[in-house]
C-alpha cells in the first residue's frame, strides 16, 4: 500500500459517476449513501478517485431525479470535460461522517470483516455491500466465488466492527442461491 492508498482509507465512498447529464457538464451519480441531502450539496467538496487519477471537486449545483443526484462541479462546463469523472468514486472525510443509531453500520465499516457460521467455520470476507439501509446485501468472497447475504438481523446475528467479524446464520439453501461465480483473473 503506497502512502496515497492510506490517505483513501480516511475517506468514505459515498457515491460513483455513472454517466454524463446534458451538455453542461452535469453528471448522475449512484448515491451509496443514506444521507443523500446531506451529503449531495452546494459547496460539499469531494475526493474524486477513478482508476488512474485522484483529485478534488466542488459541487456547484445539485438536483435528484429519480433518486440520484445530478451534480455541476466547478470547473466542468461541457460532456467531455464531464467523462473523465465517468466511473470515479465520491468520498469525503472519514471525520465528517455522522454517529449511526445502535446495529446500524457504514458500508466502509463492513467492508474487510471475516464472515463465519454459527459453527466458527470462516465463509470468507466481505468484498462488498450493496443496496441501501432498507434492503443491503453483503457480498461474502469466499475461496471460489461471491455470496450474496442479506444484511439483516435474522440472518447477521452478530456484527462485532472493532474486531472486524460477522457472524451469520442463513436459512438452509440461501447460500448456494445466491452464489455468484468469479471473474477469472488475466494475470
């Protein structure tokens, strides 16, 4: 890990580029958050990481449409000056991030965590979390392939962050349901 991949760690993703918007340089974005009006604001100034570069961009209009923001940076006027953010990650400080409620849990703090049975057997580790606080989904990265897990209290029985483990209990079945097989690796 390189001294920039550190300093990403003390940021959140609270949101990726998806596409363009109009000619004015807009773009729509996948909101990861649940504080969506909080977070998607006039002057809100956020780390933009794509795959090959890092930098910063200050909101300078906002509008949701169909439960997505639509975002102008300062700066970024036209589609082309636009899709270079196509793709990127959105991220603030860790620091500004506000105290959840108890059993509540930020996507970042799940992400790493050892997932095991009620039996102590380690399933694997969670790659990711998808969805919103309503109806998230862990995605559970086993040895051969990705399992999707809801993340709900019938099922992750115990989430313990400070020593990064969840344990769950799935119905009989659900994990092999929800089994997704792995994109070979090129390399």
């Amino acid at each position: 890990m390189t001294d920039g991949d550190e300093r990403l760690l003390e940021w959140a993703v609270v949101g990726r580029i998806a596409r363009t918007h109009g000619r004015s340089g807009q773009v729509i974005v996948n909101p990861e958050t649940d504080f969506q009006h909080q977070r998607f604001r006039v002057g809100v100034v956020f780390l933009v990481r794509s795959e090959d570069r890092v930098s910063r961009a200050t909101v300078t209009s906002v509008r949701f449409h169909q439960g997505r923001p639509i975002l102008g940076f300062e700066g970024v006027e036209t589609i082309d000056a636009a899709e270079i953010y196509v793709g990127a990650e959105l991220r603030v400080p860790l620091s500004e991030l506000q105290p959840l409620p108890t059993d509540m849990f930020y996507h970042h703090d799940l992400i790493g965590c050892s997932v095991r049975m009620p039996d102590g057997m380690v399933l694997g580790s969670v790659a990711a979390v998808q969805g919103n606080a309503e109806n998230s989904r862990l995605v559970i990265r086993t040895a051969t392939e990705e399992v999707l897990v809801p993340l709900v209290a019938d099922i992750c029985q115990q989430i313990n962050v400070a020593d990064r483990t969840i344990e769950i209990d799935p119905p009989e079945g659900l994990l092999e349901l929800n089994a997704m097989s792995r994109p070979r690796s090129m390399g």
